[in-house]
C-alpha cells in the first residue's frame, strides 16, 4: 500500500517504530513478523464464539489487516486476544503471535496490522482468547513486490443483498480458486461497494416478497425507521446489526476467510440515495449528520481496510465526531456542503486510497459518495423532463446542459432546455458543474495517476463510467403516440459517473494529454456485466477511446431486467425495446441488451424475428461504438488477469440467486467470457477481442 493521502510510505520502507506508529494512525493494534514466538497460547476452534469469521485487507508486500470479533456478555468492556500467524495452515511455522484486545466499544471488532511479512507469500492467522477458544482459521496473501513481473490476478464484485438473495458467487468463486494453479490463484478481492443494503424488508411488511424472490428476516432494527414498506439504520448499533446479519452467511463468510478483501463503500452502506450526509425520501432531502457519522463507524468497524480516521488517537475505537443533524443549505464551488456538521460527518472517515500489486497493478480507489454534488436529475425541477410514454428516456442533451451547470456553452448556459414542444427552466445554469469526486479527492486521483509507474492504472469506481444511451429518434413513426421530445439520442439510466460528463471528459482528456497507457476501469452498482472503450464522447461527436472499461454483475442484488420482467405491462409500446416475449419461452427474452448495444431498430428486428444474427445485422454503428458486451440481468463476479502485454477481464455469471445452492460449486454457469486488451502505446487506440468460453450470453453480445 503505497500514496495513501493520509497514511503515507508503504510499510516495506519502516522500521518497526515507524509501523507502530503507521497501524495507529489507522486505527489499529500492530503485530510484527518474528516476535512473541516463544509465547504458548492453546488454540481449539469455537466458531460460535467468533460468529462473524475472520477476514483480511489491503495487503502490501509486507503487511496485511486482519480481523475478527470476539463478543463477551459477562459485563466487561474489554476483553483480550492472541492473534497468531503462520507459513503454513497447521501453524507449524509461525512468524508471530501477538497479543490484541476487542473493546465493547468498537461492538467487539478487531483490527490488527500485521508487519514484517514476505511479499508474494500465503499466510495463516487465527485468533484466540484467553481460555484458548479460536476463531476459525483465516488464509490471506501479501502482495508482490513492486518490481516482481508475474502475472496478477484478482476478482471484482459488488452489490450483495442478503435480504431476498443468495451469494452463491462466492462458492463458485471459492470452489475455482482451490482448484486452480496457484499462479493462477486470485491474490485479492475487490469489493466495489454495497457489500450491505442498509433499507431492509420485513417478511410480514412484503408478503409477497420482491420479484420472483422471497424476503429472508435477517435483521430486526432496534432503533430504525419504517419507511413505506421497509425499515433504515438510524444508529451504529443499527449498521453494526445490518453488517453482523450479513457475515453469516456462510458463503460470504467462507470468501472472507479465504481472501484478503479491498473494499470501498457505494451509497447502501450509508443511504440509498445518499450523498454527502444527506438522505433523500420522498423527494426531499434530509440532513442525515449522524446516521452518516453511524454508518462510517460501522464500516470502520467491519472492514480491514487501510483508510484514515483522523476523528480520535484510539487503537480500538472510532471516536466518531459530535454532529448534529442540519440542514445543508449552502455550497462551495465545487458543491460540497459548507455546514460545518456536514463537513464533520464526510470527514470521519477518508476511504480513497491506492493499492500497488507488483510491477503491473496500480490499483486507484475513489469514493463516489461522500463528496459528490447534488445529482441534478434528483432534483424535483427535473419531474419536467418525466414522460410516462417515454418511461427511462431523458434526452441527452438536456442532461448535458443539467451536468454542466453555469459552466455550459463556455459560461453562457441557457435559460432554457427545449423538450418537446416546451421550454424546460434550467434550473442548474446558477450552479457549479457536477462532480462526483469533488476536488480534492479529484487532484489527489490525477496525481496518482500522472506519477504511477505501473503497466496498468486501474481505477476502482464504484459506479459505472461506460455511456448507457438508446437511439429513440430512430423509432418508426406511429409506434408511440408523440415524437420523441429529443433532438438525437437517449440516456437511459444515470446518475453516475457516465452522466457526469464534463468531470468524466476532464478525466479523460487528462489521460490523453499526459500520454497515459494501461488506463483501465473496474466498476460495479449496475446490477449487470458491461465492457467497453472508455471515451469522453460517442457519435456525431468525436469517438476518441482513451481506456478500458468494465462492470460487473451483482453478486444478489435484482438487476434491471428482473424489475422489468414483472414492472413493464405487456401493452406498452416500447416493450419490444426491453422484453421480447416468445412462445414456449418460460422467460421474456432481455432486448435491452440490444437496445443500449445496437439500438431500437435490433430490437424491433428480434421481436419480429427472433433471429439475433438479423437483429444484429441491423444495429445503430453510432449508437454504442464504446461497448463490445452488455447483460442488463447478469449475476455473479468478474475477474482480472494482468502481465506486461495484455489486461484480460473475465465475466462469471450464474442464474439468477433466488435460492443458496447446495452444490459445492455454488451451482451451474450461465457463460464464461473473456474479453482481453494488448497494452496500447501512447497515440494508439485500445482494442478489447472478446472470446465466449463457456455457456451462451445470448443477446448480450
């Protein structure tokens, strides 16, 4: 771990002082390789004791966290374990054995730096306590040494609901890895966000469950709040129940303990529509200081991650700041809330960092939450541009003139934006640009990525970057009761990173300027499998790729084409875009992977053909020339292979996880694609060759 913003040098360069001085500054106890070793401590497995498994993160090449949590209900505050490490999964060939404490405080969670390891090197660890009951054994990896030249390999997933889904992913992934080469071994996890979803439901409160799923009663609230038909943390004692609830599964809990975890939150771990501390219901937004302050405790809490706590010196507790929950009514420049509670609450907890993995992986982890400006779609002025026929659509160009606030046309917005045959009020030409980053965290994100001197610059972002848009204008005359409002193309969706179009450009022609190769994105909260170019603009604009780009399914959570399934009624006009139903067929075939692919004309050609080579055959070429796959109903992980020629992404996708699987596979396949890129030149223009290894992704190529 290298260039953290707050915590500095990696740990291959201190002594040993200095990496107590390091595992304090995170907030954690310290061990180091080759002390307490002639300590004898029993050990004999309790899970039951450990009820939420072990787990390790953010390993460098000499160090890793690790974690666990050792509840004691005898009145204690305190309470003291071993922490022991090993060579070899009989404990055998320890390297140390270090005494680490669980504080009621900190709901009884333990963080514990590990340094003076080997790089590129598999390690044991358990933990004990003072009767010599222990955890279950966890397995973790150091990374490679910055100058090592192998191959790395590792996974990337996001989005797991454990209230109406099923983490078989997992144990698919789990069951691979053990029989793989170990060269081919996957060296960590990245978890691109909503590892929990704080809005639960209640079995009695929807009976009839959510899609096809049914509702699992894994958490009960102490001191949430019911809204509609589900129920929202409203303290850490909440959060804390929500992520306990989620560590046992055994599918997840057996992932933890097999792989050394990076994770970075999304908006579930704080507040579905949450940005910055604020929540939104209802259309109105909601000064949430404390929950936000909550909901960082309880990920500092659960997670071995290497972010900065700057709220307090305790190596065992968060020390969250005092807030008060105010209303946020002014902004800077850059649209960050100036209420001095807000700032409080977004500073507790700082969790963009960097991750080096040998000669090849520069791994860039943004938070796409805590700073980001109000979403201008979010707002209730943008109910103008809602069209019950046109369902999702929104004109392209009016979310360009929104996301450019008053630095549109060089300075000189409009006052209006025509939709149809009316004049829309720009209510956003006053304010500052959109950013998702937010300007510091943004310097901080271009520096990285100017001074990395690995083959590939990879940037984990929770949300997706690659353009969703539909080619509406394109539709025949007569199919809808209107024309469509806009001058050219649709956006579908929004409100990520791909609709904050003069941030994502700024990016973009960064790279470019600074002559940037091996510029590759890994992303997740689509609920869906995309791969693509990453480029600044799409047709009639210039198309000028300057990366990769690339999401991944949901590990649970329902995806777009579930929702449609039982949401889109089969009279609507434009469901032929979206569903095609066929005869015999139990499921409505997904034609919204051709529309965001190819465009309306391919969906219309399947839907009176059913022949996917004719529907093909008649695809917008300007509508999409980014992308190369999309599967808006995908499930499961993807993983990433990197050397010094090629970028290599593979999409695992399973059958929809209703139920867990008994299988020790984690149940059957879907398909197996690769999509591979050779190491471009500055100037050169990448290139993405796609290869279908297993199954059959039907449409979504």
């Amino acid at each position: 771990m290298s260039n953290h913003p707050a915590l500095g040098a990696s740990t291959k360069k201190l002594s040993r002082r200095s990496f107590l001085t390091l595992a304090a500054a995170m907030g954690a106890s310290a061990a180091w390789s080759g002390t307490g070793l002639s300590l004898s401590v029993p050990w004999q497995e309790r899970r039951d004791l450990y009820p939420e498994g072990v787990g390790s993160g953010d390993p460098d090449s000499t160090s890793v966290l690790l974690w666990t949590r050792r509840p004691f209900d005898d009145g204690r505050a305190i309470g003291h374990l071993t922490v022991q490490v090993a060579e070899d999964e009989a404990f055998h060939r320890m390297v140390t054995s270090a005494p680490v404490s669980v504080a009621a405080a900190a709901d009884w969670t333990c963080r514990v730096l590990v340094g003076g390891l080997k790089p590129a090197r598999v390690y044991w660890y358990r933990f004990s306590d003072e009767s010599g009951f222990g955890s279950r054994i966890g397995r973790t990896i150091t990374a490679p040494a910055d100058d090592d030249p192998r191959p790395v390999r590792f996974a990337f997933v996001s989005c797991q609901n454990a209230n109406d889904g099923a983490m078989n992913a997992y144990r698919r992934m789990i069951y691979e890895d053990e029989r793989a080469a170990p060269a081919d071994q996957l060296g960590f996890v990245l978890h691109l966000g909503d590892f929990i979803y704080e809005l639960v439901w209640y079995p009695e409160d929807r009976p009839q469950g959510m899609y096809d799923r049914r509702i699992r009663d894994i958490v009960r609230y102490k001191n949430g709040q019911k809204i509609s038909d589900f129920h929202i943390p409203t303290t850490a004692d909440d959060y804390r129940a929500v992520y306990r609830a989620y560590l046992h599964d055994p599918d997840l809990q057996d992932a933890r303990a097999r792989f050394p975890f990076v994770t970075m939150w999304d908006n579930h771990e704080f507040s579905w529509m949450g940005w910055q501390s604020i929540e939104m219901f209802g259309g109105k937004s909601i000064p949430a200081q404390t929950r936000k302050v909550a909901a960082n405790q309880a990920w500092f809490e659960y997670h071995a991650a290497r972010v900065a706590k700057p709220s307090g010196p305790s190596l065992d507790t968060f020390d969250p700041p005092h807030v008060v929950d105010t209303p946020v009514q002014t902004f800077d420049d850059h649209g960050m809330g100036t209420e001095p509670n807000n700032l409080a609450a977004v500073r507790s907890l700082r969790g963009y960092r960097r991750l080096r993995w040998g000669r090849h992986v520069d791994l860039i982890i943004t938070d796409q939450r805590s700073y980001r400006s109000e979403e201008p779609t979010t707002r209730p002025e943008s109910d103008a541009f809602d069209s019950p026929e046109w369902g999702a659509f929104v004109p392209q160009e009016a979310l360009e003139i929104l996301d450019a606030g008053r630095t549109c046309n060089s300075g000189h917005p409009p006052d209006t934006i025509r939709y149809g045959d009316k004049e829309v009020p720009n209510y956003m030409k006053d304010r500052p640009a959109q950013t998702v980053l937010g300007a510091e965290q943004k310097a901080w994100f271009l520096d990285c990525l100017r001074n990395s001197k690995a083959t590939w610059k990879i940037w984990g972002n929770t949300l997706g970057t690659l353009d969703w848009r539909a080619d509406p204008q394109n539709l025949p005359s007569g199919l809808t009761s209107k024309p469509w409002p806009g001058v050219g193309y649709a956006i579908v969706g929004g409100g990520d990173s791909s609709t904050a179009f003069c941030e994502r450009a700024e990016i973009y022609d960064f790279v470019q300027k600074e002559g940037i190769a091996g510029f590759a994105t890994v992303a997740g909260d689509r609920h869906s499998f995309w791969a693509g170019l990453a480029a600044s603009t799409l047709p009639p604009r210039k198309f000028e790729p300057v990366g990769i780009a690339f999401i991944t399914g949901s590990i649970s959570a329902p995806g777009m084409v579930e929702a449609i399934e039982h949401n889109m009624p089969k009279d609507d006009p434009l469901r032929p875009l979206y569903l095609c139903d066929r005869p015999g067929e139990q499921k409505p075939v997904p034609t919204v992977n051709l529309l965001a692919h190819h465009g309306v004309r391919s969906c219309l050609e399947y839907q009176r053909t059913g022949d996917a080579a004719k529907a093909r055959a008649v695809s917008n070429p300007d509508v999409a020339p980014h992308l190369s796959f999309l599967d808006m109903g995908g499930h499961g992980y993807a993983t990433v292979k990197v050397s010094a020629e090629y970028f290599e992404t593979e999409f695992v996708c399973i059958p929809r996880p209703i139920e867990r699987s008994t299988r020790e596979d984690g149940g059957p396949l879907r398909y197996r694609v690769s999509h591979r890129a050779r190491l471009w030149r500055k100037g050169e223009r990448p290139k993405l060759e796609q290869h279908v290894l297993e199954g059959d992704p039907g449409l979504a190529v």
